[in-house]
C-alpha cells in the first residue's frame, strides 16, 4: 500500500482548516486516514500556531516510505524536519 502524508480539509464554510495526516494514496481527500499528524489553521492570527506537526509519527511514516504531498513537503521543510 502506498502511503502519503497530506492535508485533509476540516472546518466550516468560508473558515477553513486542515488535518496533516498520513493515508492510502488511493483514498479520497476527506476520507479515512490512517493517522493524523497535525494540523494547519492558514488563518491563525500567530504564524507560529498555524502549524502544529508531531515531529516523531512524522519520522516514522517517511521512515517507512511514506511520500509527502508538494504542500505538506513546504511545511515540514519550514518545521525543520527533514525527508528520511
């Protein structure tokens, strides 16, 4: 099974926000995960809590081959965490 780490859209209308979470490559966009790893808030007013990234479970699932999205693979290089 393929895996990615990407963003799952979350929140209400006009007032988005976005899980970081590892799935099936096959998968729909919003449906099941197999983990979440953070979260991303594009609105929040404090650059340093729009993203929130456990570092550890990041690791791990690009250890094991897990491919980042263009996105995600932004902000985990902004987060310091490099690509195993």
């Amino acid at each position: 099974m393929a895996v990615k780490i990407r963003l799952k859209k979350t929140g209400r209308k006009n007032r988005p926000s976005y899980r970081i979470v590892a799935t099936d490559a096959h998968a729909k966009r919003d449906g099941k995960e197999l983990e979440v790893l953070g979260h991303y808030d594009p609105r929040a007013a404090d650059k340093e809590k729009q993203v929130a990234i456990d570092r550890d479970r990041v690791q791990y699932w690009l250890g094991v081959g897990a491919q980042p999205t263009d996105t995600v693979a932004g902000m985990l290089k902004r987060a310091g965490i490099k690509k195993a």
